[in-house]
C-alpha cells in the first residue's frame, strides 16, 4: 500500500464547509499531561506488566483494550512506558486496537503520536484505521464536518485515498456527495494528479458529479 507522507496531517486547500475557513494548522500539536496522567499511564502499565507475569493473558487483552480508550495525549507516554517495561509487542497490539477507534478518536491518536515524535505509529493506526466499511467512513466525515474539524478531516481522508481503490472512496459519497465529493476530490489531489483523476473517473461511474 502506499506509505503517506509526512504532509499526511495538512489541511484541505480551498475546502469550505460547515462554515469553517480551511486556515487551521497542518500538523498537530501535542496536548498537555499532568501529573495525574503520568500516574495512571504508569499504574495501567505496571497492572500489565504483573498480568503478563503471572500469564493471564486474557485479562491483560481486555486491560489493552481499555487502555486504548485513554485520552490520546497519553498515547506518547503509553509508548514511552511500555517499550520500557519490555512490553513492544503489547505496544503493536495497542496500535493495532486503535485502528478500530470512532473516526474523531482516531485521528486525536494519531495527531498525539505525530506531535509525541512517533510519526510511523501515528501514521499507521491511521492506515489501519481507514480500512473499513464504505458507508461508514463517509458518515465519520459527516460527522467531523459538522463540528468544523477540517485539519482532522484532511489527515483522515490524506490515508483514506491513499489506502483504499478510487471506487472504494467514491463509495463513500454516498451519504452525503455535495459535501463529501468536493473532500474526496481535495484529498486526492493532494495525493497526487493521477490519483485526483482516478477518483474522478471512479465518482462519474458511480453516479456522482464532479
């Protein structure tokens, strides 16, 4: 599949919707931790560390599971403190739990691991997180324009024309194309000439103007 570049956080050129300017920032910034955070993530770690010890595998699943609920400014931390504590391959079945997260939480994570200097892992569980129903996927973008989230809905539709067919985005339109054709369309140029045509030969098949 192709790997997203590092401009995977920018914003929509040009776009306009829900009555929000496009002139937001184009990478992420990194939220603030207190000490509380710092806290928890470490409690949460060591409570895996001794579940993996004593080989209670099923119930460290399930704390992975809720620890991928955290807020994504720990996301950085959960890193930090689990790659120390020896448990890498946790980390990659945290990423790989993230992937399935609501759209709006998903792109947080992954603007907290960009921000955090973990830019591979951001851009991953974005890969990962693309890959799913049609239908749902232009709802999720419904969803975050309404609320006039434009640099979100530029970082996830940038892995979301790059990961998936132009027919498997054009699909997407489908709940909404007078908003989502025109996102599709500014996603995929910023790709690439080649892959913006496509997605417009892939829309026109598919019912839409363009």
């Amino acid at each position: 599949m192709p790997e997203p570049g590092a401009g995977s956080g920018r914003t929509l050129r040009g776009a306009r919707f829900a009555g929000v300017d496009a002139t937001e920032r184009s990478e992420p910034r990194a939220e603030p931790v207190d000490a509380a955070d710092r806290r928890e993530v470490a409690g949460a770690v060591a409570r895996l560390v001794r579940l993996r010890a004593e080989g209670r595998s099923g119930e460290a699943h399930a704390l992975l599971a809720e620890i991928t609920y955290s807020s994504p400014a720990r996301y950085p931390l959960l890193a930090a403190e689990m790659q120390h504590a020896g448990l890498g391959a946790d980390w990659a079945t945290l990423l790989w739990e993230a992937a399935s997260l609501p759209a709006d939480r998903l792109v947080a994570a992954a603007d907290a691991l960009v921000a955090g200097g973990l830019r591979a892992d951001g851009e991953q569980i974005l890969r990962q997180g693309v890959v799913r129903p049609a239908e749902e996927m232009g709802r999720a973008v419904l969803a975050l324009a309404r609320e006039g989230r434009v640099r979100e809905i530029g970082a996830l539709l940038d892995a979301y024309v790059r990961v998936r067919t132009p027919e498997e985005a054009a699909r997407s339109a489908a709940a909404d194309p007078q908003t989502l054709v025109p996102l599709l369309l500014e996603a995929a140029r910023g790709v690439s000439e080649q892959r913006h045509w496509d997605l417009v030969h892939a829309l026109r098949v598919a019912g839409f103007t363009t």
